[in-house]
C-alpha cells in the first residue's frame, strides 16, 4: 500500500450513494448556517426517512476527520441508515492536518474544509449519553435518539502546568496565549501573527514545529522552547532532528533544547515566559504545543470503559455494544494513535461493518494502522523545502539493525531500523525518493527476503507514492 498522503484530495469526498440519508436534528443554533429552526424542534425525520421504514439510526457525535468521514462512506456506500453527525465547532468539517498551512497564509481556510454531508449540524455539543434511552443530550436541548452510537470527539490540547497560566477562578486561557487545535485557535494566531511579532511556541513535537514554522511564514519573531534534548522526539532520532533544527533556524526560528518553561506572567499587554533556568522571555504571543489528550469526558460519564482513551475492540465498539468509538478519542489495543491516517481507516472500516461489508463478518476487524507521518518545512527563499517522512520506532532497542545513509551537505538523511526480517522505525529527511518501497514495507508489514539486503530500503523507488 503506498504511503497515504494527507493532501486535502485525500479526504475528498467519495461519490455519494443512494439510499442513505442525513437527518437534521433541529436546535436554536445554526451551526454552519444551514438549521435555522427554533430550539423546541428536537428530532424531524425526513418523509422518506428509512427510520420511519424501521431503519437503523447512526449519531456520530464530533464531525472531525473520523466523524466526517464516516458520515461519508455511510453514504458513499448507499448505507440504509439514518447518519445524524453533530460537531460541537462552528466551522464546516476542515482537515486539522493542514492548519498550519492555513496558519502560514498557504491555504485560505475554505481550501482545507471537509465535504460535508447535507444535514451536518456544527456548533451543537453533545453533554451527555442517555444509554438506557439510547439518546444522547445536546447543549441546544435537542434529544438525538440512535441505534448506534459513534463517538468521534478527537483530542484536547494538553495545557502544560505553568504557574500563571490561569487566572484565579479562571478556565480560559489569557488573551495572547493560544492553543493550537482548531481552526478558532489557528484563525485567532493568523490574525495576532503580524510581522514583527513576538511569538514563544512551547512544545518541540509534530505541532510545535509545524506552528512555529507557520508564524515564521508570516514574519513574526519566534522562539520555540522544547524541554526534550531534540525536535520532534516521538518521530525522529538527535540526527535528524539536528538537521531539522538548522533549517528552522534558516527560517529565523530560535530554537531553545532542553528549556523547560515553568511560568507566564502578564505585562503591559505582553508576556513574559519564565524559563526554569531563569532566564525570561518577553513575547506578545505564547503558543501551547504540548501534545493532546484524547476526549474522552462523555465516555466516562456514561460509564464507559476508558483507559486512556475509549476502549475499543476489533469491531470498534465500546464497552457497550450500542456504542462505537473512532479516531483518537479511541483506545484499540492499548493504542491511541493520535493520527489522521488511523482516525481515517477506523471510520472506513467502520462504514463497511455498519453496511455489512466484506469486513462485517465475525472474522475480520480493526488490526491496527501502520502510517508515515510526513511534513514539509518550506525553506526559506534561498534553500529548497525540507520533507520529512517518519513511522514506527525510529531508535532502536539492543539487538535491532540500523541501517543508515546520510549526505549532511545535502541535508538528507535515511534511516531504518529492523527487528529480525521486519521493518519497525524509519526516518526519511530531505529526500522521499525511496518512499514508495519503504511505506509498502512498514504499511504491509511485509517480511524482508532472507536473500535480499534491506539496503534496498534506503536506496530503491520501487514505486513512489509522492
Ligand atoms: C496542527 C495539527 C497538525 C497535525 N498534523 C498531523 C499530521 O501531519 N499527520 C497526522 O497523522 N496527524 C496530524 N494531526 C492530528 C490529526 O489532526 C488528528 O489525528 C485527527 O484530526 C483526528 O481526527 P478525529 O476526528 O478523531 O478528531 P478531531 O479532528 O479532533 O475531531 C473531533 C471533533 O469532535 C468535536 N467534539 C468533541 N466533543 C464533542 C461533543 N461533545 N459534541 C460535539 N462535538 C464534539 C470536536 O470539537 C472536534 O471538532 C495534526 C493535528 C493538528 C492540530
């Protein structure tokens, strides 16, 4: 399978079918400015409604890109099912992915939205799971009763605990400090981004790169404070992190290693960072890149199994039959990826269980998702883009080969590690040329040949997926 690119074709919408049909459950708000109905309206099926006819009611709750996605392959695949989505954003369904593109001024915001099924009703929260009744409660007072359940509620921003953060008695964050996981948090930086700006982005991962690198784009001064010995720990070895350092620092990013912040402190309008070594930071704009945590809260409040996100078995469901759980408020096999590529197949795998597809029979179900996580990092006006492919473990324990091949001048750098005759971690930087035979490998879990080298790893294009 070639690696699976999070381009925004990649969540295009698939052709819909026939037969299925997104019912609007009606409240006070209009959400994206299709209801307008009052709040009293709770639950309209549609003359033909299939529910009316006994048909199977799916409520998704998070129209995110598992929640969106589903609604769409229910309907791709002509699914005789009633599909109501509710997304607690006001915004149409949009590809979180590429908010940092939308953050640099590369896409307008409406490049990156979601298709959307007829009916989808955003700005409208779920706040608790009536199970016994099977309905669940909405922030408008509407009732949306169902069959089937799906939660799809995705992630929270962790917030770091910084003395200062929080005002007494307060739970928002202050203005000028911005988490960075919606399409409200990335409109708010773009507009506060203006050239000359102070930005500290807190948090050296996949986001904090990506965020200090779009507020860069738009000419603000920013400094990125990671408290890890290296950029993008989770993803990348000190190697290739390195390198990812200097080309941030050619787009006048200062990076900070092994810098953790301790508090904030407001002055004047502006901030001041306080670093645990001391040292301060003046800024007009504080960043939270400090990963997520999956949403779990209605789970948990309607009893629901829940480790550190929701329980799922190979069928996607919870601990209660009634009750499915994608993306990554899920928990599968002690695994919460956190991924836009295993939110995307859990909801495909779901459409065809829900439809009775080939994967609905007792047999077959969710095996995990094995997916390259890619970036690029534009360069700046004298210096080519650098991507970045990464998956899997990409330091290896005691008794694992490496294999590597590196060209500093040119900034490129390949790396894979092997267990026995299986490919588990790797690092492409600078140069995806072999992409296409590494991501078959790692996606397929493919055995390496006792007769071929794995060298062919780091230098064949047997196919490229770019
Ligand atoms: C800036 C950024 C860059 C990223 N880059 C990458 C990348 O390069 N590669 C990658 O694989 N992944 C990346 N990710 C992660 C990826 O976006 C997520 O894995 C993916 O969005 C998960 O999809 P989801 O539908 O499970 O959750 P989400 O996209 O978070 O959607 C969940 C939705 O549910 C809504 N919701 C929650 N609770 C309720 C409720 N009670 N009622 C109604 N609605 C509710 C939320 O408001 C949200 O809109 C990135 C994330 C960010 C923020």
């Amino acid at each position: 399978m070639p690696g699976r690119s999070l381009e925004p074709k990649a969540l295009s919408s698939p052709r819909p079918g026939r037969g299925a049909e997104v019912t609007v459950a009606r409240g006070k708000r209009a959400g994206c400015g299709r209801v307008t109905a009052p709040s009293h309206a709770l639950y309209v099926k549609t003359k033909t409604s299939p529910a009316r006819r006994g048909g199977h009611r799916v409520t998704i709750i998070g129209a995110g890109i598992a929640g969106a996605r589903l609604a769409y392959q229910l309907r791709a695949a002509g699914a005789r099912c009633e599909v109501t989505v509710i997304g607690e954003e006001t915004h149409a369904p949009y590809n979180r992915v590429l908010l940092a593109d939308v953050l640099a001024g590369r896409y307008a915001p409406e490049v990156v939205a979601l298709p959307q099924a007829p009916g989808m009703r955003c700005g409208v929260r779920a706040v608790r799971i009536d199970r016994d009744a099977r309905l669940v409660v909405c922030d408008d007072g509407s009732l949306l009763p169902y069959d089937t359940l799906v939660l799809a509620t995705g992630s929270n921003p962790v917030l770091p605990p910084l003395r200062g953060l929080f005002a007494a008695g307060e739970s928002e964050l202050p203005e000028g400090v911005h988490a960075f996981r919606t399409m409200d948090d990335c409109l708010a930086l773009a507009s506060a981004a203006r050239p000359g700006v102070r930005a500290v982005v807190v948090g050296g991962g996949l986001l904090g790169v990506s965020a200090a690198r779009a507020l860069a784009a738009r000419g603000a001064q920013v400094v990125l404070a990671q408290q890890g010995e290296y950029v993008m720990e989770r993803h990348l070895d000190a190697t290739a992190a390195a390198l990812v350092r200097s080309h941030l620092e050619a787009l006048g990013v200062e990076v900070h290693l092994e810098c953790r912040v301790r508090g904030l402190t407001a002055a004047q309008g502006a901030h001041v960072v306080e670093l645990a070594d001391g040292y301060r930071l003046d800024t007009d704009i504080v960043v939270l890149a400090c990963g997520v945590r999956p949403r779990v809260g209605l789970a948990q409040a309607a009893g629901l199994q829940v480790a550190r996100g929701i329980v799922v078995d190979d069928r996607l469901c919870t601990s209660d039959p009634h009750i499915r759980a994608i993306g990554d408020c899920a928990e599968h096999d002690g695994i919460v990826y956190g991924l836009a590529g295993a939110a995307i197949d859990q909801a495909d795998l779901l459409a065809r269980l829900l439809t009775g597809g080939p994967e609905s029979g007792p047999q077959r179900g969710y095996a995990g998702t094995r997916a390259l996580t890619r970036l690029t990092l534009p360069g700046p006006s004298a210096q080519s883009p650098l991507d970045i492919a990464a998956f899997g473990q990409p330091v290896p324990l005691a008794g694992d080969d490496v294999l590597r091949l590196s060209d500093a001048t040119r900034g490129i750098y390949r790396k894979v590690v092997l267990r026995d005759d299986r490919l588990i971690g790797g690092i492409l930087l600078g140069d995806l040329a072999t992409i296409g035979t590494l991501a078959r490998t790692w996606e397929d879990d493919e055995a390496i040949a006792p007769d071929s080298s794995p060298l062919h790893l780091l230098t064949h294009d047997g196919g490229s997926s770019s």
